[in-house]
C-alpha cells in the first residue's frame, strides 16, 4: 500500500498540536437503506479500536462511522465551533488516539452554496445552527439544508480525498435522522447504523465532548457531541442523568459527575482509570442501578435494596468492585485490580453510582 503522504502529514499535525484541518469542500429519502457488511465488525464488544466506539457512541454490532467501500475508518463525535468555523471531530480508527478536524460547509438540497455555516448551537432546549452570522435554522428547517465535508480515504491503495454531504432529517423535540453519502452517488447511508431499524435517531449533546475511547467527558462551551440515542451516551441521559438541572437547565456538578459515572456503569468499563479501554458486557444485559443523589428515573439513592451490588462507579471507571457479582463472565485483564466493595458498601465522595445484579454468578 503506497503511503498516503497527505493523510500522514496531517496525523503528524495532531499528534504535536492536537488538532489537523483538512479542506473543506434532492432531498434523501425518507428511510436509507440498511448499509451492506462493514469489515472489523466487533460481534462482542471487546475489540480496540471498536466499531461502535466501545459502546459510548451506539450500542454493541452496530456502527457509527463513515463507510468508505465497506471499510468504516472514520468515526464522527461531534463539532466545535472556532472563529474559521465549523468543524467535525473525527477519530481515526486506524489510529483511535487520533482525532481529526474536518472543517463543515453548507449547501441547498440543490448542492448550491447558501451562505456560510458560522456555528451550531445546542442547550437543553433548543438547537439550531447560524447561517452568515444572523440567520437561525431550526427544526424541520434543517432538512433544506446539507452539511458537506471532506475526508481523507484509500481508493486502490492511493491516498486522496473525497466530498461527502449530511443531511439531517427532523424526527421531533431534539431527535434527526441523520444520513450521508459521497457526493455524486445516489445511495445515503444512515450514520447510526442499526440494521434492523432504520430509525435510530441521533442526538446532540451541548457544551461538551465525549472521548471516543475513555467516555472521558470534557466541558467546552463550543463543543456539540454527536451520538446514537442506543450507546452510553444516550443511554445514561435516557435514564435521568443528564449533567444539568432539569428544572433550571443549569450545569450541575453532582449530576456531571453521575453522567460520566453513568458512561462507565453503562459499559462496565470497569478498569478505565487503570489504563483498560475494554468493556466488560454485551447488548442487552441487564443490571440494576442506584445513584447517590436519586437523580435517576425509577430509582432511588437506597444502595441497600441492591442485594449483589457489582461495582461502585465515578467518572474514572468503578471504585470498588466484586468481582463475583459482574453482569457477565467474561476473563478480567491480569494484573489489574480494584478494591473490592463488600457486602454492604456505602457511598463515597467519589463513588456516586453503583450498580447491582439478580443473582451472582455460577461458576
């Protein structure tokens, strides 16, 4: 495979600066059509790098990425608003601490230029983006409206660059559809990839940014995170953990706090803080939990009606665990250990979150 000079030169720019700007550049249907097999599928959820970004940004056996002749190598998470514009943040999978900054331009359904994209804007109850410094799209609004962007890729082993374009379909409150395609071709892809459902809806999360590998949550108030409602992420804020108030859609720190729990807990991504990326689940497993707070929906702060408590979490990974009472039996990493919480545990200043299970498990 020849060396693809560009794509490389500009790694280089992030590794040193953190960041790398790469040149910018009718209506989709209703309902895109499943995307065909994506090589590096992870069926378990244990690979690093993970297609469905180690379930933070969508659930286990789907995808999030953008798909480039079957191979899903880039992996959106969401945009910053700078004073040259709009930026994508793109993980590299082939190089998953790398992060990209794809710049984003706007054009009509007709792929005509209709003014300059100067910010997104997200906050608990509202969203919507500013077009040539004044005009604010919200809504259904949008779908006249197609985001482009382009991305480095391998065509033949060769290194070049291709436009894509985005559109964003209104779903109601909050929620898009949202789909791409390269431009000049006729098939959209949906970029939460759910075969089968086509409706796994997206969602923004303001003023922050999720790290595609450690769920690390990072406060920026020019930042939107883009997810799947189906990973941690919208998970956790379906379940009643937002990270602000909801009365006064304030930021909170103890409900932050319990958010980035929440992403860890979600995953039982126990051994985050020690340095291990993996999760210790799969889809569909079910786990009991409490928070220290009440903040969550159907639950309570009473860490004594978990009769096997599993682990004790913060933002960092779990505090405590017993290793007895994990939600599934998959091998732990050697040499990593945490302490363990006990019968009866009780809250600590950073253990806010705990979850539990029905029954130990049975070796």
């Amino acid at each position: 495979m020849k060396p693809l000079r560009a794509w490389f030169g500009c790694l280089a720019l992030v590794l040193v600066t953190g960041g790398c700007r790469l040149p910018a550049s009718t209506r989709p249907p209703a309902e895109a059509k499943p995307d065909g097999a994506v090589s590096g599928g992870c069926p378990t959820g244990q690979c690093d790098p993970d297609p469905n970004g180690l379930g933070i940004y969508i659930t286990e056996g789907h995808n999030y990425c953008f798909v480039h002749e079957k191979s899903a190598l880039l992996c959106p998470e969401g945009f910053v608003n700078t004073p040259e514009g709009v930026v994508m943040k793109v993980r590299s999978r082939e190089r998953p601490r790398t992060v990209l900054d794809i710049p984003v331009g706007l054009s009509s359904l007709e792929g005509e230029p209709v003014g300059t994209l100067e910010s997104i804007y997200a906050a608990p109850t509202d969203f919507f983006v500013v077009v040539n410094g004044q005009r604010k799209v919200r809504g259904a609004g949008l779908e006249a409206l197609r985001f482009t962007f382009t991305l480095p890729v391998e065509v033949n082993g060769d290194a070049t660059n291709r436009a894509y374009e985005m559109s964003w379909q209104h779903l109601g409150e909050k929620r898009f559809r949202v789909l791409y395609r390269q431009v000049g071709t006729r098939t959209w892809r949906r970029q939460c990839d759910a075969p089968e459902s086509a409706d796994v809806a997206s969602l923004f999360l303001p003023a922050r940014q999720v790290d595609g590998l450690t769920a690390a949550v990072q406060g920026q108030d020019t930042a939107i995170t883009l997810a799947c409602e189906t990973g941690a992420i919208g998970a956790c804020l379906r379940w009643g953990y937002q990270p602000w108030d909801p009365t006064s859609f304030q930021d909170d720190r103890d409900r932050a706090s319990v958010y980035g729990a929440c992403l860890q807990a979600k995953r039982a991504a126990y051994f985050i803080g020690l340095g291990d990326l993996q999760s210790y689940t799969v889809g569909g497993t079910e786990f009991l939990r409490r928070d220290a707070h009440g903040f969550g929906a159907r639950s309570n702060d009473r860490l004594d009606e978990l009769e096997f408590v599993e682990a004790l979490w913060s933002p960092r990974g779990a505090e405590c665990l017993n290793p007895m009472n994990r939600r599934r039996d998959l091998p732990l990493p050697r040499g990593l250990q945490l302490p363990v919480c006990g019968s009866t545990p009780k809250w600590s200043p950073r253990g806010t979150f705990a979850t539990g299970v029905p029954q130990p498990l049975k070796f």
